[in-house]
C-alpha cells in the first residue's frame, strides 16, 4: 500500500510539474506577446498557468494592451480566458479607455457590451477619452 501511496504522489507531482509551470522570462514574454499581438504565445502561456490577467507594474493588463493598439482577435481571446476587462490600472484606467482614447472602435464596441462600471477614480468615463 505505501508503494502505491508513492507511485501515486511521483504522478501527481510529474503531471503538475508539466502542466502547471511556467519557465523563467515567462512574465516578460507574456507581456510582449500581447503587444506584439502574439495569440499564441500568450495563450500558451495561459495554459501553463499564468494569469490571463497579469499586468505591468503600474497595473496595466494584457487586455488593456491589446485594447490600446486595437488588437481584437487577442482581445476576444483574452476574454474567452477570463480576462477581467472591469480592472483599473494604478491611474483608474480600464481597457475600455484604452481602447477609446486610442480610436480603436470595434474594440471599444466589444468591451463596452460587456458592461459594468467603467469611471475612473475621478469620475472621468470613456466618454471622455474619446
């Protein structure tokens, strides 16, 4: 029985190692991958366990890159991965200004279907970015 309870444990941890890490420069490429408008890569590394979510340091997400510079295709992707298009950077910026201070109309169209409180910290709206 101890054999087993082993054998089980070796599997457990050879399955989770495999499926769940992310190799180092993982955070950079993740990043980059949504700039450079990289689908792959970033949903590759979602796979491997990084947060569809992850951001800059001053708060700025994934889908608020790829708002910013239009990228609708990574957009939609992101989403589909739960992609919290509600979060605010450090500034009270959501994807949705981004996307509208930017011009970037299919992109503002999607995320403003979805709804929900878009004002900044000092009570600006999308509206006033365009």
């Amino acid at each position: 029985m101890p054999r087993i309870r082993l054998l089980s444990l070796l599997v457990f941890l050879a399955a989770a190692w495999h499926l769940g890490t992310a190799r180092a420069g993982a955070y950079e490429d993740i990043l980059a991958g949504a700039e450079h408008n990289q689908i792959d890569v970033v949903v590759s590394l979602i796979e491997l366990g990084l947060d569809p979510n992850t951001a800059t340091p001053d708060g700025t997400t994934l889908l608020m890159t790829a708002a910013r510079d239009g990228y609708l295709d990574m957009v939609d992707t992101l989403l589909t991965r739960r992609a919290n298009h509600l979060i605010r950077n450090k500034f009270g910026d959501t994807a949705l200004m981004f996307a509208t201070l930017n011009g970037r109309l299919d992109v503002v169209k999607r995320l403003a279907d979805l709804g929900g409180p878009q004002e900044n910290r000092d009570g600006w709206a999308p509206l006033h970015y365009a």
